[in-house]
C-alpha cells in the first residue's frame, strides 16, 4: 500500500474511531484525523508484533480492524492527555 493509501485509511480510520469514541479529547476534527493517521501506524505495528499480520490490502478487512484499533488506543491516550487542559487550578 503506498503513502496515500496509508493517509486515506488513516484518516478513515480516525473519522470512525472518533464515531465510537465521542469525547472531549482535545484538537478538533484535524487533530482527530492526525491522531488517526498514527493509529493506522500503530495499529498496523501491533498486529504485526503481536498477531503477525499488518496493513497489506487496502480494502482488507483486517487492515481496516487494525487501523482503527490503533485509532481507538490513540485517541484514548490523547484523551487522558489533554482531559485537563484549558481548566485553571482553583
């Protein structure tokens, strides 16, 4: 899959992860769909570590169920990361 392909399924990948996780995870929309560029990588870098599969086929629905697997994990660490911004100390 070329670069293209990578950046089309993860910005994919973000938009629906961002659909099962909704929140208040800070950045927005463009910040979501670079979050889920990430977790494309990641996702793809953890079924191949762990279950020796990666991202191959575009239209491969393990490669989808990776990309948005990563998606998911990274948009709940950004989450926990930016839970507590824009609120003062009191």
């Amino acid at each position: 899959m070329g670069i293209i392909g990578w950046i089309v399924l993860g910005l994919v990948a973000g938009a629906i992860a961002k659909l099962i996780l909704p929140g208040k995870q800070g950045g927005g929309w463009i910040m979501t769909l670079i979050l889920g560029v990430v977790g494309a990588l990641l996702g793809g870098f953890i079924g191949s570590a762990i279950f020796g599969v990666g991202l191959e086929e575009f239209w491969s629905i393990q490669t989808w169920l990776l990309a948005i697997g990563g998606a998911i994990i990274v948009l709940l660490i950004w989450g926990l990361l930016t839970k507590n911004r824009g609120r003062t100390a009191a």
